[in-house]
C-alpha cells in the first residue's frame, strides 16, 4: 500500500507579512483620503530631485542600507479606547515582527492619551521596512465629568475593533510560530478593517457633542466603531521643499515645521501636516436623518536624521524649549517666520557636523571597517586607538537613523489638526505602569536600542580589522 506525505508549508517572515500590510495600508487610505497620493507623488518627486543633486547623500544612504527602504517607508497613528484594544493591537502587530518602543505621554501637552510606536527593531528588518505605527490609548480618568466618562467607558466597552478571524489568525501565529503565505495574506485584509474609516457615528448627535466639547479628540476615539487610521506619514530628504511646494498641489500646509531646524547634519525627526478633513458623518439613532462633520484624519510628512544620545536629548529639550517659551505661533501662521528664525539661531549651540556630534557623544552612529582598513589589517600595520582607526580611513561611521517620534511634535502634530482653539492642560502626571499593564508588555527603551546597534557595529568593526575589545574613547 503507497502513502502519500504532504510537506508543511513553510511560514512566511514576519517583514513579507509587515511589507504587505504597509502596502494594503497605503492603497486602503490614498482610496478614502485623495490628497494622501497627491502627497505621495509631491514626496517622490523631491526625494528624486535631492539624490540627483546630493551624490555623496545618495552614498550614505547606500552604505547604510537605507536607500531602498526610502519609498516604502510610512508611519501611521491610530488612537484606541479601551486597555483590551491596546492588548490585542500588540499581539496583531507582533505577527508583523513590530514590537513597542517607547512610552509618550501627551496629556502635559494638552491631549488626553499616552502612546507607544509599534515598530521593528533588528537594523535588516528596518531596511527592509521600518513601518511604524505611534499607538495611543484614551486616558479615560482625564474625562472631568463623571457621568460623560462612565458613559464613554460603557460605549467603547459595547466595540469589537477586531475580526474575529483576525483574532483566530493571531492566535494561529502565537500558537504554531508564524503563518503561511495564504494565511498571511488573509491576515491582511482581515487587520485591515480595524483601521477602515466609517462614515457611521455609533452615538447620537447630542451625545458626539458632548464628547467633542470635553475634547475633540475623545470624541474622535469614542463615536466610531473602529480605530480609524487618522494618518500615513511619507518620508522625504527635504522637508522645506515639500512644504513649499504643497501649496502648488492645492495642499495648505500647517505653520510652522515640528522638531529641529533645518540643518547640514539632519538630527531626530521633522514633521509637517495639512490640517485634517471635514468629513460628514451620520449619527445613530437618527435613521441618518442627521449629518455632521468629523475632522480627524490629515496628511502628514517628516524627514529623519540621526538618533541623539541621552546626553544630546537633554540638549535637544532645552534648546527647543528655550524658544517654544519665548515665541508662540498664533492661528493662521502669525510669528512663523520669527519663530523659525529663533529656532535655527538657538540650535547654534548644536553641533553641525557628523564628526563633532560623534566625538562629543551626541548621537549614535554605525561603524564599519573600510576596505582600505581590511586590506592594511592583512599586514598588521593599524594603530591601536579606534579614533586613530578613523582619522586613518580605516574605520569608517554613518548616522543612525532616528526611528522613534517626539511628544512634543507629536502633540503639535495633534492640535493643530484638532483646532487650535483648544489648548487644554491636564493637572496630572504620565501613567506609564498603568499603559504597560493594558499593553501586557514593557515598552523597549529606545535609547538602549540605539546604543547597542552603536556598540554591536563596533565590535564588528573592529574584529573585522582584528581589534576586537577596543573601546571607542569619545570627547565630552
């Protein structure tokens, strides 16, 4: 009697899985959201324009394995209600190979959430695809009026924002180690409508206004069935250029550039947006005799430069804030110009250089071997001293690239597409015990896994060069 075997399917990467969602995602909200793919066209062309210019730009980018993953790159946000919500969005996004990094807290900028990034964090899984997605939950205990509160707890507690085979599909990955190619597939388009935009209210008119004047961002994570994806952000190499030139595309975009100034040694992270849609909206209860408008979901861009040191974050902070208290942007953009001007006067104080922000310890770098260095390793004729490893062209350093957010920004980001006539601060402090435990995880610290990609390429480096255990002596 023959037999027949089947062989087990083989499970598909976790970066294949996470490529494929970033895709459905980007075609998902150019679909709902027009000026996203105008956004898009206008970000492909000014990249394309920067290399063209910048050869030694587009060498950097190579050598650091970056340069493919530009056009794919995107980040979105989403905002969530409930602890469970925050629970499951972990387990989904593990299947994706993205982990939490990171704890923000927004409230002490006015937005009633504290968040997470859910991203990739070993360096080839980020080349191939860094997609991010900054993660907020509700602070439901910020909501003052004790009724309006107990009402919005009872409303999300009623949503189920995932499918139910979602949920069999991320049990299957947590169960048997990963998901062949048909489930991965199916994974996708069933995690995709958790992050669907819906036209339907699942609250009445008067009860969205209720929610809207507490905040309009509770009224926004609160009224809809779902956690909508409210942005999906491009990256550009020249956020001043895509800024100018929005408004040739019919783009109006936001004041002022969030982060640092434009700078010859791109550090962290600049974001810009236009301000969120008007999007009309049925409310429930009302037969869909009753319309309304939602505005919540907008555009945004950013550029990213070299992740900072704990040291050059410090500087970073009290330099920012040493002009946001000074110079305020009103509506419509008055004292734009001022403020830019003090922003890239104060970051004079940073040094603009790669060399000097390596050898003062203010941000983090990759170090490889040259060939020059592999080829004079072969005779034994390198010094000792890794500084004297680069001077020689033996050692060679590029940036880190930032892949985490800023709080700061970030809530900028938030109110000046929530209204800039709201400007709320909540007498409080960050929960982050309380954001772990609805996670069931602890956020990575991003800094940590900066420094130990830094160290890991060193000591690479330099085993290479056969100098291993050097250490690397930096000026304070």
């Amino acid at each position: 009697m023959s037999r027949s075997f089947s062989m087990p399917q083989a499970f598909v990467s976790p970066d294949r899985i996470r490529s494929l969602f970033t895709e459905a995602m980007s075609q998902m909200y150019r679909a709902e959201v027009p000026q996203y793919g105008t956004l898009i066209e206008l970000v492909a062309d000014v990249n394309a324009g920067c290399l063209e210019r910048d050869p030694d730009l587009r060498a950097r980018l190579a050598r650091a394995g970056e340069l493919e993953r530009i056009d794919v790159e995107r980040h979105g946000a989403i905002r969530l209600g409930m602890a469970d919500e925050l629970f499951t969005i972990r387990r989904l996004f593990a299947v994706m190979g993205m982990q939490p990094v990171g704890y923000y807290d927004l409230s002490v900028a006015g937005v009633p959430v504290h968040s997470t990034s859910f991203r990739p964090i070993d360096e080839a899984a980020l080349n191939v695809n860094p997609f991010r997605v900054f993660t907020s939950l509700l602070r439901l205990e910020l909501i003052e009026d004790e009724g309006l509160r107990g009402e919005a707890e009872a409303i999300l507690a009623k949503r189920r924002i995932y499918t139910p085979r979602a949920v069999a599909l991320i049990e299957r990955h947590e169960h048997k180690g990963g998901l062949t190619e048909a489930e991965a597939t199916e994974f996708v388009a069933e995690a995709l409508e958790t992050f669907r935009w819906h036209g339907e209210a699942t609250v009445s008119a008067d009860t969205y206004k209720r929610l809207h004047d507490a905040h309009r961002l509770i009224a926004d994570v609160v009224s809809f069935k779902g956690p909508h994806i409210n942005h999906l952000t491009p990256r550009t190499l020249d956020i001043d250029a895509v800024q100018a030139r929005m408004p040739e595309r019919g783009i109006t975009p936001k004041a002022v550039i969030e982060g640092p100034p434009r700078r010859h040694c791109d550090i962290l992270l600049r974001q810009t947006s236009f301000k969120a849609l008007e999007e009309t909206i049925a409310f429930s209860g009302d037969d869909g005799a009753i319309k309304g408008t939602h505005t919540a979901r907008f555009g945004e861009i950013e550029q990213r430069g070299v992740a900072l040191t704990a040291k050059g974050r410090v500087l970073y902070d009290q330099l920012l804030a040493s002009v946001r208290g000074e110079v305020q942007v009103g509506a419509g953009g008055a004292k734009a110009g001022a403020y830019d001007h003090e922003l890239a006067a104060r970051f004079k104080a940073l040094p603009d250089s790669w060399d000097e922000l390596r050898r003062a310890d203010l941000a983090f770098f990759r170090y490889s071997a040259t060939p020059a260095g592999i080829a004079a390793a072969a005779g034994s004729r390198l010094p000792s001293d890794p500084e004297a490893l680069i001077a020689g062209g033996y050692l060679a350093f590029t940036p880190i690239v930032y892949e985490d957010f800023l709080p700061v920004s970030a809530a900028g980001i938030f109110q000046s597409n929530l209204g800039t006539d709201q400007q709320q601060n909540y007498a409080t402090r960050s929960n982050r015990d309380a954001f772990e435990a609805a996670l069931g995880a602890t956020v990575q610290d991003e800094l940590a896994l900066y420094a130990e990609r830094q160290a890991a390429s060193l000591d690479s480096a330099l085993a290479a060069l056969g100098l291993a255990g050097l250490p690397l002596k930096t000026v304070a």
